[in-house]
C-alpha cells in the first residue's frame, strides 16, 4: 500500500521462469535495433551492482536490461563530440518510466515501475538509435546482495509469515498469498500417502519453480524492489575447505547466513531442534489447527509421520544425536559441475539435480531429535556402531517409508505435557486438567515458568527430566500390525521382507545386515525388536526435512539454485532430449503418481502467473518451455472460463547473475571466488563503492 493506493501487481520475472508475468511485454525480434547514422550509439545501463550485461542471453545480446523499480544509470559508452543528447523512453501501459538528463550530457537516470519491453530513443546532433529495454528482475546470490536490497528482501518476506493470505489481500492486493497457504501446498502434495507428488521425480523441478515464483510475486506485492535471492551453497564449501578436501558441516553451519541478519541459527547450540530464536524469524510459528488439511497428530501444519508437537521453526544439524555429514554431503561446486557435464536427457538432469546437488542442505539443516536413546538401544541388539549410526541417518526416511506403506500410524490426536499443564497444539478447547491453545507464543522471560528454566527450556516440551518421552504415551507413532505381523511370520527372514525392504530401507548394506541377524537362531525376536525401536522410536523432524518445509525461510533461496543451474545447461551444455517421459520413469513411484508427468498440471494455483484473474493450468512441459533461455517467445497455457477451453500467451524471458556463475565453475578446485573474500571482508558493494559505480 502507498498512500493508500493499491501498487499494480507486480509480476516475477527472474532467473529460470520468471517473464510467464510479464503481463503487458510485447514480443519483440532479438535484433530490433534502429541506427540513423554511420556513427552508431553504443549504450549501457548501470546500477549499483554494476553493468547490466545480459549476453549469455541471445534475446538480451541487442537489448538493453534495467530492473524494475531500480535507480538505473544509462550512458552512451562512446560520446565522442555528439553535442547534446537526449532520451525518451516509451512503454506499456499502465507503467511509469521517468528518465532525467537536464544537463544534456551522455547520460541519464531511468527508473521503470513495471515489468515489460519498453524503447529508449536516444537522440544528438550526429546520431540517434532506438533501443530495446528489457525490464527485468534480476536474481542474485543473497549474500551478494546490498544490505539496502537484503534487508528489503527479508523485511518484505517476513510479512508474509505475520500477514495471512485473507489480511494481506485486503493490504496488498487479491495476489498475495501468505507463507502457511505456500507451505499448506507444499505440505498437501509432499504429505501425501499414495506418493509424493512433487518430489522423487521429474515434476520436482517445474513444481518447485513455480512454487518460488509465487512466493516471490507475494513478496514483492510488500515491496516491489525485491527479487528472490539464490543461495549458491557452494561457496562456503570451497571457503572452508581442508587441506584433505573435507569439509565440517559445523563450520557450514556457522556463516553469515545463520545469524540473525539472515536466517537465523542453525540448530547446533543449546537445545538442538529447539525452535530458531533470533532474528527476523526467531520464534516463526507453524501453524496450529490444521485439522482440516494435511497435519500431524498435534494439528500442526507438518507431515503426517512427523511428530513434532514444537509449534515453531525447528533445526538441528544431528540425525537423532549423529553428525549428519556422516552421510550427507555438502553440496560442492564439483557437484553441480557433474550434474552439467554428466546429463545429456533432462530427464537424467532433473533426477540428478534433486539428490546431491541439493538434497543433502534440508538433511543437514532440518536434522531429526528425540530418538537418540530410542536408537542406540539397537547396540543391545547386536546392531553395531556403525549400523546404528546408518539407521539414523536415515531415521526421518524410515518413518516417511513405513508410513507411505502403510505399516506405520500416528494418534489422531495428541496433547503436549509438561507438569501440570497440557497443550493440544492444534486444539482451541480448554478443560479442568489442561488448558490448550490453537498454536503458540514465545515463551515470556518474566515469566515465573521461564525464568525457574534452563535457557531455552521451553514449556510446551513434553519429554520428562530425564529427556526420554514417557514410553506409554498415547502420543507415540507405532506399527500396529506389528504383532500379528511377527506371530504370522514364522521367521525373522519374512519379517525382515515384510518391514525392512528395499522400500523402507534404501540402504542395501544395512538391508544385507539386518538379513544376516534375521537368518540367525534368534533372528525373529531380534529383527521384531529393530523394526519395534523403527516403528516406536519419537523421531521428531525439523522443518526443513519435512513435508511442509517452506516454512523455515531458508527453503526459500536454496531451488533459484537449481534454477539457475538450468539455465547455465541449456546455455553452454544443452540436452539431447528434454521431454518429460509419460512412463514409469515419470517418478520413482511408477507413471500414476499425478505431478511428474509433462501433461500435468503445475500443482500450484497458477492464475497469478499469467494475467487476468481467470482460472488457468500449466502443465509440466508448458512451463519446462517457458524456461528456456535462449528464447524470449510466448510459451501458451490453456485457460478455462465459463466452461470452455481457449488458448492463451504469456511471454517469457529470464535473467540470471551468469558472471559469478562463470567465475565459480572457472576456478579451481582449491580456490574461491575473490567476489566470496570481499563479502566476507565487507568490501563488496558498500555504500561508497555502491555511489561510486552510479556516478557518471
């Protein structure tokens, strides 16, 4: 809202995808250039970050770029003795473009409001030549950001976890969505029990895509400066490297970014997946009383195996008290170069790009707790050490995996316990015993509850002193067909087929193991104990490894990355066959789980992605077609209105910071982008340096 007046919708137009918004752009041929003279014109537009150089792009070679609502300086780059110059800019309309030269000199300031493509004349004695002017967000890495731009990136973000969808459309428009309707989405699709329809297969891309770009149009409905910043993970990676190429996910884990000018702390300190306390979102609450959508048994807005009863953001950098880089690699630049170089489908792509080039950050950041004394129990078993710490690497798969097969429940409703008061996460009655709440607050330090606390207790935590849940509670996840299932099974072979198969168990080491003690003379009573601690055991997820993880802030920048990775293959490696395969392949639940095939729909609501407010789909290849960067043509989407089915254009176009991207892949392995030296010393981008690259 500026002064009381209703900002136009903005539309995302950035990095892989984003010019499906560009609402009133027209289409225009790459090399659209007018010269009226031998001596032609040579122009460039600059802002704070520098030139705004686009020529990975072939529809930006001939054009010029400028970001929308960004002080930009356009100069003519050979002045030469032209005289007087001047510049007229024209556009789509409704849009406001101002472009200030009094001096007549070589130079002028262009501030443009909307996304679009606009023509700059630029006019002197000798000369004169029209321009295109692409007017684009640009996506940068978010520690490249200035402080101005961060800071207006996280404030704005941050309204959308105060502000719900139905508050923030009367504040900012009928295109806002709040970050628990996001989350709810992604929650739906992820938790689902048939399959996850949004990930495990080749719809996790152009679902995820589309997901960021909505949350990104929201933000910038709050202020229309900001762009959804990536996170190029590799770059701490290769910053804190050893000398014997290893890399201490603590240290990770210990940057900028997990402070409270970005996302807050990561888990590693104090009470490991005690809810984020500082900064922006420290204490950033999931939504309670979620009975009438995916939840989990407190009615919190979180996977249905998970059963977290903290109503706030979690982490931990520990799988139930291991060190979760024991299996879980950071993602390195090594990384994403093999997934460039060693993909020729896009099909072999997209499965690539979800494992190692990404999916180990939600591992290492969400982590699981509670389960610690559960699992180390299996010593007493005969399971060693090492097989022990392998199971709970993989404990927050073994409880999705149980669950999706049916062989693992949770209550349909539980309450939190701690002394003598109860909290029904997800419940707004209130008894004699207990009083409830529909989620929580923060803890208050003058209370006399918090203040008798250890730092960081907090009240809603139902383990007792000891740190271990009460082993009859009734808020426990349990497989209940486990007795007769061991009564039925004669021996602990079947049981082991039965419960610790390849679809439970992924690890075909650890499956081998648990096979060899269920063929021992005791193998039945000893593979009924692993899979009862398995089944039992109170694994409790942190947000960023589960279903509705778009909760925690820093879900957020880490799939631009993958984003713009697919750019840079289409752009220098290319694919020989991008198709989505409509097969078995689709997913690794078979061809029938809805989302992975190229005729689905995009799951997320789309109408905000195109123009009017009509009722519009995306399927998967459509939208896959809109993020080619080579082409700024108009991928079409069906629209549905009244009943009928008609054709309709959305341009598309895409920018991306291609120089750091160049830089990273060029160095060396033991080197580090001199750009990642300058932030960590302060000296990138400052206020001196940012005033310095804007002067004429």
């Amino acid at each position: 809202m500026m002064g009381g007046r209703l900002r136009p919708p903005l539309v995302v137009v950035a990095l892989t995808f984003a010019a499906l918004a560009a609402l009133s752009s027209r289409r225009r041929p790459d090399n659209e250039i007018q010269l009226t003279a031998a001596t032609s014109l040579e122009l460039e537009t600059r802002n704070e970050y520098g030139p705004q150089a686009g020529a990975a792009y072939p529809w930006l070679r001939n054009a010029l770029l400028v970001e929308p609502s960004r002080l930009t300086v356009v100069r003519v780059k050979n002045p030469l003795d032209y005289g007087r110059v001047t510049f007229a800019v024209t556009g789509p309309r409704p849009s406001h473009a101002v472009a200030h030269n009094a001096s007549g000199g070589p130079a002028t300031t262009l501030v443009l409001d909307r996304v679009g493509t606009y023509d700059l004349a630029v006019t002197s004695a000798r000369a004169s030549r029209t321009s295109v002017v692409y007017c684009r967000y640009v996506r940068r890495e978010i520690r490249s950001l200035t402080a101005e731009d961060r800071g207006a990136f996280l404030s704005a973000a941050r309204q959308l976890w105060s502000t719900p969808t139905a508050a923030g459309r009367d504040r900012y428009g009928p295109l806002y969505v709040g970050v628990d309707d996001l989350a709810e989405f992604h929650n739906t699709q992820a938790g689902a029990q048939d399959c996850d329809h949004i990930h495990d297969g080749l719809g996790f891309f152009t679902q995820h895509a589309a997901l960021s770009m909505r949350f990104e149009q929201s933000v910038q409905l709050v202020d229309a400066r900001a762009a959804l910043p990536y996170w190029d993970f590799t770059i701490e990676e290769a910053a804190l490297r050893d000398a014997s190429g290893d890399v201490a996910v603590a240290d990770l884990l210990r940057t900028e970014l997990w402070t409270d000018a970005f996302f807050g702390s990561a888990g590693l300190e104090s009470l490991a997946g005690a809810p984020v306390a500082d900064g922006l979102w420290g204490y950033a609450a999931v939504r309670g009383g979620a009975w009438n959508t995916t939840h989990n048994a407190f009615g919190l807005l979180r996977a249905p195996w998970n059963n977290n009863p903290i109503p706030f953001v979690t982490r931990s950098a520990t799988q139930c008290g291991a060190d979760s880089s024991r299996s879980q690699r950071w993602p390195s630049c090594e990384t994403h170069l093999a997934s460039l170089r060693n993909t020729s489908t896009f099909a072999a792509w997209a499965y690539d790009a979800m494992l190692a080039p990404h999916g180990p950050l939600h591992v290492l950041v969400g982590g699981t707790t509670g389960c610690d004394a559960e699992y180390d129990a299996l010593k007493h078993l005969g399971v060693s050490n090492r097989d022990v710490e392998s199971l709970k690497m993989l404990s927050f798969a073994l409880t999705k995996n149980l669950y999706r097969l049916g062989l693992r429940a949770c209550p349909e409703k539980c309450v939190v316990k701690s002394g003598r008061r109860v909290l029904a996460a997800g419940d707004a009655a209130a008894s004699d015993e207990a009083s409830t709440s529909d989620g929580a607050t923060a803890p208050s330090a003058a209370s006399d509850e918090a203040s008798a606390a250890t730092p960081r207790r907090l009240d809603f935590l139902y383990k007792d002193a000891s740190g271990r849940h009460d082993a009859a509670s009734p808020c426990r996840c349990g497989c209940p067909a486990l007795g007769a299932a061991v009564a039925a099974a004669g021996n602990g072979t079947a049981l082991a087929d039965a419960y610790l198969g390849y679809k439970v168990l992924p690890d075909p080491a650890l499956r081998k193991t648990l096979r060899e003690m269920a063929a021992s003379a005791d193998g039945l009573r000893r593979v009924a104990s692993v899979v009862h601690v398995l089944c039992e055991a109170d694994v409790l997820v942190g947000d960023q490894l589960e279903s509705a993880s778009p909760v925690d802030i820093s879900f957020w920048p880490i799939h631009p990355t993958l984003e713009r990775l697919y750019h840079w293959k289409v752009l220098h490696y290319g694919f020989d066959d991008r198709a989505f395969p409509d097969d078995e392949t689709a997913s690794v639940y078979g061809g029938a789980c809805a989302g992975h095939r190229s005729f689905d729909e995009v799951h997320m609501d789309v109408d905000t992605l195109l123009s009017e407010g009509l009722e519009k789909t995306v399927t998967n290849a459509q939208l896959l077609e809109a993020f080619d960067p080579k082409s700024n043509a108009r991928p079409s989407s069906t629209t549905r209105s009244a009943g009928t089915t008609a054709r309709r254009e959305a341009s598309s176009s895409g920018v991306i910071d291609v120089g750091a991207l160049v830089a990273r892949l060029a160095a060396p392995p033991d080197q580090v982008d001199p750009r990642w030296r300058e932030v960590e010393a302060g000296a990138r981008f400052t206020r001196r340096r940012r005033w310095k690259t804007t002067r004429i």
